[in-house]
C-alpha cells in the first residue's frame, strides 16, 4: 500500500494570489489530530502527528477500520453525535487508547472529518460563562447606538477570553476595514480607527468565513502538519473548510508575525447574508482556550449580528425624524395649480432640510428654480446631459459626482446630489458640497503586498498612513434618499395636474371657440343657401315666361341660352339642397333607433319608382338586418347610393342594382374598428379605376365632366358623413367598363351574440 501527504505546495504569485486554495491546505496546526473516514468507517487521511497524541503511526492507521483501532463503542458514539443535532453544539467528550479527547465531526462529501484535541484539564464552568454571558445581556439592554454595542462586545468578549486584543472589525462596501470597536492591554498601542485594504482579507478568505464562523490560530509559529492518505487515486484532496484545526494560509501567517501577533481568534459577523465584520482577538504569546470559552465568543458575535439593524435604526432615528417633519411641512403647503408655485416650493427652507442639502434646483420646462448653493444652469445641464447619456436610470444619487460628470472635478460646491427625474424632461436635484476627509490607514494601503523572487508577502510596515480624500460629499443616508424621493413623487404628481389643468383650460378655450365658429358657419350656410334660392328661382321664372311667351317667337340661338341658362340654375338648386343636407348631419345619437333596413329599402323603392321605370332598371335585394341608425338617414343613404348607380349607367346594357347583405351578425375589422353587420349595393353601371377608391367620398370631388353627368359632387359624401354619424364606414370597389360595389359597415349592436372561432 503506497501513501503518500496531500500538502499543498504551490508558490502563490501575483496571477494566482486571489485563488489560493486556502481551504485545501493538506496540513493543519499542531495542537490536535486528524482522521478522515470514509462512509463505511474505513480511515481514508491521517494526519503525520497521530503519534503525538496516540501509540499509532499514521501509516499503521491508513486503510484500517476504525473500530478495528479505538473499538466499537468509540465508533457508536461518534455515529450517534453525527447524527444528532443537537450534540453538536459542544464537542464530543470521547476516550481513545484510555485518553480523553474533545472531538468535532463534520461530512465533506463522502468523508467524515474527525478531529481530536486534549480534553481541557482547566474546564471552565458553564455556570460561569452563563453568568457572564447574563450579565453582558443586562450591559447590552443599556447601549443605544451600534458603536457602543460594539464597545461592549470587544470588552466582554476580551473578559471572557483573555485575549490581549479584541477588536470589531467592519468591512465597507468594497470590504476595506475598520477598527470599530477596541478593547485592549493598557500598555498597547490602540489601533481603534485605523483602516485596512480589502487585500487583508481576499477573496477566499471571506468566503471561508461565511461558512466557518469561527477560526483559531494557537500558536503563529508553529509547523504545519501533513495530512497523509492512501495514493489510489490522482488530484486525491480533503476540504478543510469547516475544519477546527485546518493550516493557514503562509501569507496570512507571515502578515500576523509582521504585526507581532503570537495566537488569534476571529470570529465572522454575518448580516443580510454578507460578511458584515470579524471580532477579531489577538494574543502577542501562543494560546488556547477551551470549546466552552470559543461557544462564548462566538455568542458575543450572535449579539451585534442581530442587533445591527435595531441599532442603525437608532443611529438614523434623529436624521429620519428631522426629514420626516420637513417632509410634513412640505406636503402641508397650500398651493395653487400655477407654475409659480415651483418658485414658491423651491424658496422654502424645508426643502434643503429634506435630505441635509446646501442647495437645490427644480427644472420645469425652460425655466430653473434654485436656491442655495447650486451649480450654475450650464453645470446643472452638463450634470443632466450626463446622467440622460449614461442612463442611469429616473432616480439616481452620488457622494462623488465627479466619477459621473468629470468636467466637474474641480467644482468643490458640487460633489453629492441625488438626481430625480420629474417626468417630459423635468428634474429636481439636491446638492451637498465636498467634505474633506481623513482616513488613517494601517501601513501604506498601495503596499500591502510585496512581491520578491519567493511570491508574495503581506507588508511588514503598520505605522499609521494618512490619506486626504476629496471631490466626495457626505454619503447620503438612507432616510433622506427615502424623504427625496417621497417628495419627488410628490411633486411629479403636483405637475401632472398642473399640465392637465393647462390642457383642459386650453380644450376648453378651443372648444368654446370652436363652437362659436361653428355656429357663425351655419349661419353664413343656411344664410347664403336660403338667400341663393330666390334669385335662382327668379331666373328660372324669367327665363320660363321668354320660352312660352307666344307673342314673339325668340330665335334658335336665343332659345338654346335660355334652355342653358335653365339647366345652370337647376344644377345650383339641387347643389344648394344637397349643401344643406351634408351641413345639417350631426354627430349625435339623440335620434338613434333600431331600424329595420328591409321596411327603408322598401320605401325607397317606392320612392324611386318613376326614376327606377325611366332608366328601364333592375332593383334586386335580399334580406336586409337590423340595425341602430337615424331612420331618415338611412333612406337618404340608400336613395344616394342607387342614384348614383342610376346615374352612371352604361349605355351598352340596361341598369341592374343588386343590394345583399349579412344574414346574421359576423366580425368584420376595417380601420381598426370591429363591424358586426354588411351591406352591399352592386351594379352594372360604367365603373372606375380603383385608385379612385377614396376620393370619390370627398365632397366635390367628380370623375366625368358635367357635359357628361350631372350632378354636384356632393351624394357619396353624403354618404360617408351619413355613415360616420351612424358610428360605421363606408368603402367602395370598382372596376372599369364593369361596374360598381359600395359596402355599408354597421358597428355592433349590444344584444349581438358572437362566436369567435
């Protein structure tokens, strides 16, 4: 049987240093030992110092049963802690070869990972730690803000230890941290305040404790142990993960030794599922602390945690209380719907103090509204042009606005806005000018990794480091992000009602315009038609007596001006009459009635008789529907329509007319309405090219010449005025030389049942 160690002895380097597989390390620290078993208890990992601990080798161990070496009780005990939850909290007390052990057990994959640590021989009591742990409870319920929380912490969890230093560790957006809270020796320097990069604490790092919350280092100088297995199979590895005793990363090793530290603690703070912080407790000798005491600890961790959301309520309860009662002011105004009403919200004082602004600008339209310190209405635009080119969305806020609008960088009353769109083009934007800061870092931030011919190392330099931030405000918080925003929505909804007041008070105006126009030009038309008929009628007269008058007998060509003159005058009667028809259709529904289309065809028939028999016709119509129309509309549509046919008849046959229709109610779309009823009126008659299709319906409009056909050009729009009152349409199809097709469309009625497949 060939064994072989699984130690991870890769260099890191700059291209690998974010990857490090810190959590396969194939070593773990000296003070305890490591088994790894497979599912049916056979020893798969060993670790090198069994031998320390037991009178076992680990290459006598590998490849064994376990009960064949420390019994079947040893391995019935172990099975019923793994599987029991509750246990789980507390270490195993176990006794291997007359030796008692604390043993935690974990499942990776398919390997149960036991490891063994001494039993502690000073035990502490659980009677005392609880009465601790009570004690600090009663401390916490008097602490308001999160920092002196954390305070507590640092000094409890630092009694309850005996660690040198305890510090809360808080990780910021990019996960650089900061000392939050410190509690330590009186003869060390204080590190409360200092700042660290994210490089500190990488990637893999963080992730290790999200899923192991608790880590121990005993001693930084110690040498890593070997963890051994059976060579059977290649790329053979254990995850250490969740491991007590797993081996530390080399670099993280080296920085600890940098900073004089001989053992620590770290305890994860986990909050809204990310790494909120660490309590981090260092000792500048080696140490160890028993399972009870580790519980303890990581108890202290299980306060702030839940505690963080409570306490940053407190922290931001006086600045939420300030903008609300802004915001109450603000809402509480009584204005009137008129643009200088902006001028008026945007004077007042409470609208700085919304968010803890310097200054503001509402933009309505062309016009800008400021007060306070603001950019200039160049700047302001440029900041708009940015955001509208970038996308950044209707609400939009930064502590850094030059990262957003460079040609800015230099302008220090502008450094922080929060940016709301207000609708058509409109914004409100409030401004905070730059703050200067100050932030103290542990060692050079830019240095924290050196690179030699050996890898990577973490920098050997702590002493404090400044650093001046500019270009930046004051970072927004939330409550005054939440009051800008109710209150834009606020506003927004003010112009909406404001622009739809100017709309409605400008229909209005036109309206009442429109209606005057109206009624001037139904004057003027009834006026001019009524007033045209008596001198007409005169000339007809006139020139009627000069044919019959038998006492002189007028000569030929006099005779034919007359019969002329006769004619024009008949012409502008029937076009005068027909004006007044089209005029007089109104849209209304006051006359809308069911009507029975049959009874008008029949009636119209009988009307057209004398016109139908002197043009030799043929009228056929099939069974025509129901429908709500203006009866008397319908006869006039219908007598157009076969006049027309009538008209333009061809010489070459006898007219024919055939009217069918929709024998029940059928879905029809044409220009995007929905028709449930048809009609059709087809003749034989001359036709027309179909390009003419809409411009017959067009009033005035005519195809032939009046020498040709009579008539005034005003009977198919007629029509289509008579169909658009009656809420339908009306479309025509012709051929040349063949004949005629208008279709009559009428919309549904409401008692139409239809089955649309």
């Amino acid at each position: 049987m060939k064994i072989k160690d699984i130690v991870n002895r890769d260099l890191v380097t700059l291209t690998n240093c974010e990857h490090e597989p810190i959590h396969i390390p194939g070593s773990i620290q000296p003070h305890g030992f490591l088994l790894g078993i497979t599912l049916d208890w056979k020893i798969d990992f060993c670790t090198g110092n069994i031998s320390s601990f037991l009178d076992l080798k680990h290459d006598a161990v590998l490849g064994h049963k376990f009960s064949e070496l420390f019994g079947s009780d040893a391995q019935k005990k172990l099975y019923h802690y793994l599987h029991n939850s509750k246990q789980l909290v507390f270490p195993l007390e176990l006794e291997l070869q007359e030796k008692s052990f604390q043993i935690s057990i974990h499942k990776n994959g398919n390997t149960y990972i036991i490891e063994a640590e001494p039993l502690s021989t000073g035990k502490e009591q659980l009677a005392d730690i609880y009465a601790q742990t009570i004690q600090f409870v009663s401390n916490m319920n008097n602490t308001r803000s999160l920092k002196e929380l954390c305070a507590l912490v640092a000094e409890g969890t630092r009694e309850i230890t005996g660690y040198d230093r305890v510090m809360i560790y808080r990780f910021d957006a990019d996960y650089n941290g900061e000392i939050y809270a410190e509690n330590c020796r009186e003869d060390l320097e204080p590190f409360l305040g200092l700042h660290y990069p994210h490089t500190d604490i990488p990637v893999q790092a963080r992730e290790l404790y999200m899923k192991n919350q608790i880590r121990l280092i005993v001693d930084i100088g110690y040498e890593p142990v070997p963890i051994f297995t059976i060579d059977d199979k290649e790329n053979k590895n254990l995850d250490l993960s969740l491991s007590v005793l797993r081996s530390t990363s080399p670099i993280h090793v080296e920085y600890l030794k940098n900073m004089g530290v001989g053992a620590t603690l770290t305890i994860s703070l986990i909050h809204h599922d990310r790494l909120w912080g660490l309590i981090a407790c260092h000792h500048y000798s080696a140490k160890n602390i028993s399972p009870e005491i580790r519980l303890a600890a990581k108890l202290q961790g299980q306060f702030i945690t839940s505690q963080i959301d409570l306490r940053q309520s407190n922290d931001e309860y006086e600045i939420s209380r300030k903008t609300n009662k802004a915001l109450e002011r603000l809402m509480d105004l009584n204005l009137v719907m008129e643009h200088k009403s902006f001028e008026r919200i945007c004077a007042n004082p409470e609208l700085l103090k919304l968010c803890n602004a310097s200054g503001v600008s509402i933009c309505i339209g062309n016009t800008k509204y400021k007060n306070g310190l603001t950019p200039s209405d160049e700047e302001i635009e440029k900041i708009i042009q940015q955001i509208h080119l970038h996308e950044y969305g209707q609400t939009f806020s930064t502590n850094k606005l030059s990262n957003f609008v460079p040609d800015l960088v230099d302008y220090k009353d502008v450094s922080g806005i929060i940016y709301h769109s207000l609708g058509n083009g409109n914004n409100i934007i409030w401004y905070r000018p730059e703050t200067v800061a100050e932030i103290n870092w542990a060692g050079d931030p830019e240095k924290a990794i050196i690179i030699d011919s050996n890898g990577l190392h973490p920098r050997n330099s702590f002493n404090l480091w400044k650093q001046i931030i500019k270009h930046q405000s004051k970072i927004w918080l939330q409550p005054e992000i939440n009051a800008a925003s109710t209150f834009a929505h606020s506003l927004h909804n003010q112009i909406i009602m404001l622009l739809l007041s100017e709309e409605e008070e400008k229909y209005r105006n036109l309206s009442e315009v429109l209606r005057e126009t109206n009624l001037e030009l139904e004057n003027i038309n009834w006026i001019s038609t009524h007033d045209l008929q008596e001198p007409l009628r005169k000339i007809q007269f006139i020139a009627s007596k000069v044919l019959s008058d038998t006492n002189e007998i007028p000569s030929l060509s006099i005779i034919d001006s007359l019969q002329r003159v006769t004619k024009s005058a008949n012409r502008m009667q029937n076009l005068l009459v027909d004006i007044l028809k089209y005029t007089r259709i109104k849209n209304t529904k006051e006359s809308v009635q069911k009507v029975s289309l049959n009874n008008i065809m029949e009636e119209t028939i009988i009307e057209m008789r004398d016109i139908i028999f002197e043009n030799k016709a043929t009228v056929k119509f099939e069974n025509l529907p129901e429908v709500h129309a203006v009866p008397f509309l319908m006869k006039q549509l219908f007598s157009n329509i076969m006049q027309n046919s009538l008209k333009y008849a061809s010489l070459e046959r006898l007219p024919e007319i055939h009217i069918t229709a929709s024998q029940k109610p059928e879905i029809n779309k044409y220009s995007n309405k929905v028709y449930c009823h048809w009609i059709s009126f087809s003749d034989n008659g001359i036709g027309f090219e179909q390009e003419y299709a809409e411009s017959i319906f067009k009033i005035f409009t005519r195809l032939h010449t009046l020498e040709k056909y009579d008539g005034s050009g005003v009977g198919l729009a007629l029509c289509k005025k008579i169909m658009q009152t009656s809420h339908g349409n009306i479309r025509a199809f012709g051929k040349l030389n063949k004949g005629t097709e208008i279709i009559l469309y009428f919309p549904c009625d409401p008692s139409d049942t239809l089955t649309i497949n």
